[in-house]
C-alpha cells in the first residue's frame, strides 16, 4: 500500500495536488468532506464543525470519519495536524507526506475566488482561520513532510512534474 497525505494551510493548493495524484491512480480522501458534512448535520459553520468535531471526538476525530479502506494507492487531502498523521499511519502504515505551501498573498487571492462558504470575506477572517489551523498544529506537519511543493506562479505542467518526481520516489 502506498499512502500520500497532503497538508498545508488553507488556499496552498492541497486540493489540485491531490487532484494530479488522482490521475496517476490513487484513490482520494478528503478530511474537509467530513467536516463540511458534520456542518451540515450540526447547522453550524465549516469553521466552527473543524473546532467542534475535534472538540468532541479529539484530534483523530476527522481520520476516524474518512472510513479508509484497504486501496492500493490512497491521497488523503487536508491533513492539520501531526495527531492525524499518526492516526492514518495507525490505519494505513507509512505515510508519505506532502506539504503545500504559497505566500499569504495568494493564498488569499485563491480563496477570494474559489466561491465556498467557508471562504474567509475580509482579511481578519482570513488571519483567524490561518491562526486556527497553526494551533491544530499544520504547521507542525512542515517540519515531518517527505516532500514540499511551493505552488506560487507555477503552471499546472510544472507542478504535475513535482507531483510525477514524487510518485517516482514512492
């Protein structure tokens, strides 16, 4: 089994790089699912559901909502924190981790644009939920990350080449 697991903060590009190991075959998870549905169920903001379903069900809470199952080639998309590293490595074995990262600037650009309601609408939004996701620890998740990929003004071609050196190394 091959496991990849992508983390970075919000609007880093978690969500396209997932997408390019999709295409090579890998069956893709997304923590972001979990919560977006536990909003839902809840009548509650996909950023309070991220605070509360960790608060209920601690930090493995989202990891135990994925239902893995046994696949070949998994991607898990949107990893916070270094708990629910250790919990898919429980589940999955080894984990190769992926860290996405691109400037304040356009990160903000990008969720600016991207139409979910969760999208922060002012610049003091969008600094909280940066501040929420570092004290869930995905920051943490830089220091361990087998591979990191800048996704600042490049093109899809070259981040699929990143995406293909990666997969090469697996």
């Amino acid at each position: 089994m091959v496991a990849v697991g992508i983390a970075g903060l919000p609007g880093s590009g978690k969500t396209l790089i997932t997408s390019l190991f999709v295409k090579r075959g890998f069956k893709p998870y997304t923590m972001g699912d979990i919560i977006r549905s536990y909003a839902e169920k809840r009548g509650v903001t996909p950023d309070e559901a991220a605070v509360l379903i960790r608060l209920e069900g601690g930090m493995r809470a989202v990891v135990r909502g994925l239902g893995l199952g046994r696949d070949d080639r998994v991607v898990i998309d949107g990893l916070r924190s270094p708990e629910e590293a250790e919990a898919l490595e429980e589940i999955l074995g080894r984990l190769f981790l992926v860290y996405v990262a691109a400037s304040r600037q356009t990160r903000l650009r990008r969720l600016a644009s991207r139409g979910r309601e969760d999208d922060p609408a002012t610049y003091a939004q969008f600094a909280m939920r940066d501040y929420r996701e570092m004290k869930l620890g995905v920051t943490a998740l830089l220091m361990r990350a087998d591979a990191i990929i800048v996704n600042e003004d490049k093109s899809i071609e070259e981040l699929d080449a990143e995406v293909d050196a990666i997969v090469r190394r697996l």
